[in-house]
C-alpha cells in the first residue's frame, strides 16, 4: 500500500550511470567472447544467437540491447582484431 512516502536516493533500484554502463560494457563483453566461442565451435553459419542467448542464460531478445545482429558481433570481432 502506498503510504504516500517518497524513497530517498539510497533505496532506488536504479544503479548510478557509471555503474549502469560499466555494468552494460561487461555484458557486451560476455556476449561477443560468447559468440566467439561458438563461432570457433560451430563456424558462424551454424551459430545462431538463440545459442549465445542460451548459454548466457538470457532472452534471445535481450541479446539485441548489445548487439543488432550476428553481423554486427563478426564485425566487432574482426574491429577488435585489426
């Protein structure tokens, strides 16, 4: 029940920026060594991304906050690489 009383700053859910984007930067980077690995598993074309989402325990949607496509992560890796 609503009693009327505003949280004060320390009790909100929402972490501070920095947090919240160191925090997304490392799921990033879990999602593309992911990736990877199965890339050097499966080779790219038989990889698919409900596999990455799968191994990291999370929605195949939710892989779309990091990434836009199987492409964009190949990209990535190939950016990194050179």
């Amino acid at each position: 029940m609503d009693d009327g009383h505003i949280p004060s700053s320390s009790q909100s859910p929402w972490l501070p920026f920095e947090s919240r984007r160191r925090a997304r930067d490392e799921k990033r980077e879990a999602v593309l060594r992911t990736a990877v690995a199965l890339f050097l598993e499966q080779g790219y074309h038989r990889a698919t991304l409900n596999e990455v989402a799968r191994r990291l325990n999370i929605t195949k949607p939710a892989l779309y906050n990091y990434f836009r496509s199987k492409d964009e992560i190949l990209y990535e890796c190939w950016s990194i690489g050179n």
